[in-house]
C-alpha cells in the first residue's frame, strides 16, 4: 500500500515503487504495470484532482497482478469514444485492451479502480489475444470493406494500418517515428527473449 498526493511529479516515483515491487517479487511484467500505474494515476489527477489524496496497491494473486488505485471520489470512470484530434480520453480503452480485467468499486471513502494483468504463459496468449482483438476492432473501427480477404490477410492489412497511424501520431507529437519503431522493436526482442 502506498499513499501518495495526486501530482505530476509523484508518477515517477510511482512508476519506480511498482517496478521496484515486482522485481522483490522476480515478477516480469513491470512494463505494463508501470503503464497502467501512469494511467490510474493521471486519471485521479484529471478527475478528481491535482493533489488529491490516493492509494495505489499492488497485489500479486497466482497467475495475476492486480493493480488498485484508491481515491475519494465516487465518480466512476466510463468508456468514452474520443475524437480523432482529441489528445485524451483514451486511457480506458488502452487499459482495457492491455489488462486481463478491470473494474471499479465504491468504497467507504470513495472508489477503487482496479486492473489486473495476466503473468507466466498466460501473459503471452493474452498478449497474443489482445493483438487479434486491437487489429479487429480497429478493421471496424476504420470501416474498411473486408473485399472478401481471409481473416488473416485483414488481419495484416490491419497491422500495416494501425502501424502507419501510430506513426503519424508520433510526428504530429514532435516525435521521431523511426526512434518509436526502435524501441518497439527492442521491447518485442527483450520481451521474446
């Protein structure tokens, strides 16, 4: 259990505790974790304030790690679709693509989000599982006819897609999109190691 004040600069030191956690643990999903613990984070910060008093608790149960983020609001987070230009309101379907379950639950001084993330081997089926699901809906999503290709082939065509726009999002952010493709590159090696 780790209480901390809701500000920008208590994320790192966040991000840093859980990493920490995990290795004592010797549990290597400190990648997500980290990002999940960002994205709860933030989102106290945004939706009940800068400051704001929260827990984060990290849980580590058989085959899964759960990550809660208490806070003293009852106002719970919702699905929303965001516009193509908006710069947030994509957390929670980030979350919820990148976690085995999420949910949230009143308490009696406000609410707790929680995550859990899947570890071992099923980590990398649900890994797998949430790259069908992504390319899937982002076929949908993009509305593209599916000109009576096999599954796979849209699968491809829906990879190439959403690569070519995540790129696009990086440069519009004043980013190198060759730098991104590294690193991506370097997490699929490291991870498939």
């Amino acid at each position: 259990m780790l209480p901390f004040e809701a500000l920008p600069t208590e994320v790192p030191l966040l991000r840093r505790a859980a990493a920490t956690q995990l290795r004592l643990w010797g549990l290597k999903t400190a990648g997500e974790a980290e990002l999940v613990v960002t994205e709860l984070a933030a989102n106290v910060m945004k939706h009940v304030g800068e400051g704001a008093p929260a827990t984060l608790i990290l849980e580590w149960r058989c085959e899964r790690l759960r990550v809660e983020m208490h806070d003293k609001s009852r106002v719970r987070p919702a699905l929303r679709r965001a516009d193509c230009d908006a710069e947030c309101g994509r957390g929670l379907h980030m979350l919820a693509a990148l976690v085995a379950d999420w949910g949230t639950v009143v308490t009696a001084l406000g609410k707790a989000v929680w995550c859990e993330l899947e570890l071992g081997a099923e980590a990398a089926c649900r890994r797998m599982e949430r790259a069908v699901e992504a390319l899937q809906n982002y076929q949908a999503w993009g509305g593209k006819p599916s000109k009576g290709l096999p599954r796979e082939e849209l699968l491809k065509e829906s990879a190439i897609e959403l690569i070519a726009d995540l790129l696009h999002w990086t440069s519009a952010r004043g980013l190198d999109p060759d730098d991104i493709l590294d690193q991506a590159q370097m997490h699929y090696e490291a991870e498939a190691a």
